[in-house]
C-alpha cells in the first residue's frame, strides 16, 4: 500500500548551502509520524516542500498518491497545516477567519457554521469568536490556527512546532485533540522540539541531521538500538549472592545498586527469562523488574551529534 507521503531523494539548496540532502522517507496511513532534529537541520525546509508552499531543486514527493508540484491543488484540498507562527487574519475575528477558509475550500455554507462551531467550542474558543485575533494570546491563536486546518477535515494533518511556547492548558488541549484526530484515522506528520511530546505521540520518528536522515523507527525501537548493552533493574525478596546471576545466560555482568541489582546483557530477552527462571528455581520472589532503556533526549542528542556540544 501507497504512503500518505512519499518523498524521494528530496532536495534544497539556497546558494552554497544544501538545506535538504536527497531525504527519501513514507508515512503510512494512520500513523503519528514524528519529524525532529536541531535547528537548522531541514525540518521546516522538508515541510514546506512536501506542503508546496517552496518548489523542490531535485526528488520527488507524494502526498495523498499526488505529485506536490504537478498536482499542488488536488494535494492541498485534502491535508491541512498548522505551521509555527500565526497564519491568520488578525483584523478579523476568529468566527470570519473560519468563514473566509470555509469559501477558500468551497465548503457549503451551512457545513462551515456547523464545523466552525464545533472546533471553537472543543477547542475553547467559541466564547470569544467574536473577537478580533489581534486581541487573542500566543494559545489562543495557536488553537485558532488549528481549528482553522480542520475545517475542511482533512486527511492528513502538517504541525510544524503546534506547542511551542505555549501555556499547559493549551499544550494539554492541542495533545488532547490530536489523539482524538489521529484515533478517528487522520495522519498526522509532526515536527516538535518536544522529546517527551514526540515519545508520547508518535508511532515512528525520522530524525534529520545537516540536511539528512540519519534514523527512522518506532520511538522504543530507536533508543534500543543506539545501545548494544542492555540495562536491567531487579529486585528480590531477599538477598542472594551477585555471582549466581553472573553466570545465568544472556547477562554479562550485575552490580548491587541499594537493594537492587543492576544487570548488563547483549540480549535483553534472554536475561529476563534468565532471571525469571532464577527465581523459580531459588525459591525467591521477583519485587521490581524494568528495562533501562536511554531516553529520546539521548537518541535524540546521540544522533544529531549534539551531545558533543554539551
């Protein structure tokens, strides 16, 4: 089956500088696809390209099975984008901001109301339609902008930064709406700073670096894979000597930690079945047991390179 996006070999240069370096990657239908990297590695530059919104220098890229620079229109009718700054009218208010993106889609009159009003009021804002966006917060314009990509309900949704800089209330009702989105079967592509929003949202996450991709996974899987020594944490019901877990297969070593043990083993899965099986046998009763995986923060910072900044 055909991705949402496709993107082949995407490339961008500004002068002497390639922003974007034939980045090739696919988002499936259905999923949270998680965009991130340091500033100025190309996230931005990525997505404006997939978007139409700057022409590409070389690749290709489709979007919902359209070919971005041949069919723009057709694409652009079918995803909506929340980009980082505010993109709506300020002397307007935010009920005529919605009317005027209802006539640029073509929607019928009386769908626009009804969808206009139920995005304000999810997303806390019907109170104040009436209001000109030059009087609303950084928050309320961020939600505005929001409301204002879903109007015509989109297949697909673009986010560049959708909670940056913005209060808890907001973050927390943006995130809120955005697993309902995606639950009710909207893709959504994302690009966030956030490493604990990109943990908690995303299926998979690309992880750009200088222009390129340097690694595309589920979340869980990415943060094994950048360590070969698997880390596990366990506790028993009583004490017991380090060398009898030494020696049991899969684990390379155990050190005492308080009243834990910290294992390392090449193979995580047979460690644990290891240390599961011990513990039958000697009679004992397993009180904590967890895998010690590095954070996103570390993969992030361990493949961008950033960590040798620090």
């Amino acid at each position: 089956m055909p991705g949402v996006i496709e993107a082949a070999d995407l490339t961008k240069v500004f002068g002497a500088i390639t922003a974007v370096d034939r980045v090739s990657f696919e988002v499936r239908e259905g999923e949270i696809f998680g965009f991130l990297g340091p500033n100025g590695a190309g996230k931005t530059t990525t997505t404006r390209m997939l978007t139409g919104v700057i022409p590409m220098d070389g690749g290709s890229a489709r979007v919902l099975g359209h070919d971005i620079r041949r069919e723009p229109v057709q694409a652009k009718q079918r995803f909506g984008v929340v980009p980082e700054t505010s993109n709506a009218y300020v002397d307007l208010t935010a009920w005529q901001n919605l009317m005027l993106m209802g006539e640029l889609y073509g929607l019928d009159r009386n769908r626009a109301n009804e969808r206009s009003r139920d995005l304000l009021e999810t997303l806390g804002l019907y109170e104040r339609r009436d209001q000109k966006v030059q009087g609303y917060s950084k928050g309320m314009r961020q939600r505005l902008i929001l409301a204002l990509a879903l109007l015509h309900e989109p297949e697909l949704l673009f986010l560049d930064e959708p909670t940056s800089g913005l209060d808890v209330q907001s973050t927390q009702m943006i995130l809120v709406l955005l697993r309902a989105l995606n639950a009710d079967g909207t893709t959504i592509f994302l690009t966030t700073h956030n490493m604990e929003e990109a943990n908690r949202l995303c299926d998979r996450i690309g992880i750009i670096r200088s222009g390129r991709i340097v690694a595309i996974d589920a979340p869980e899987k990415l943060k094994t894979a950048i360590d070969r020594v698997h880390r596990i944490e366990v506790s028993f019901d009583r004490e017991i000597a380090g060398d009898l877990l030494s020696g049991l297969a899969g684990i390379t070593g155990a050190g005492r930690t308080g009243d834990k043990w910290q294992i390392t083993a090449e193979d995580q899965d047979t460690a644990i079945r290891s240390l599961v099986s011990f513990s039958r046998q000697e009679g004992l009763a397993i009180l904590t047991l967890n895998t010690l995986a590095p954070s996103l923060d570390e993969v992030f910072l361990r493949l961008t390179g950033e960590e040798e900044r620090l």
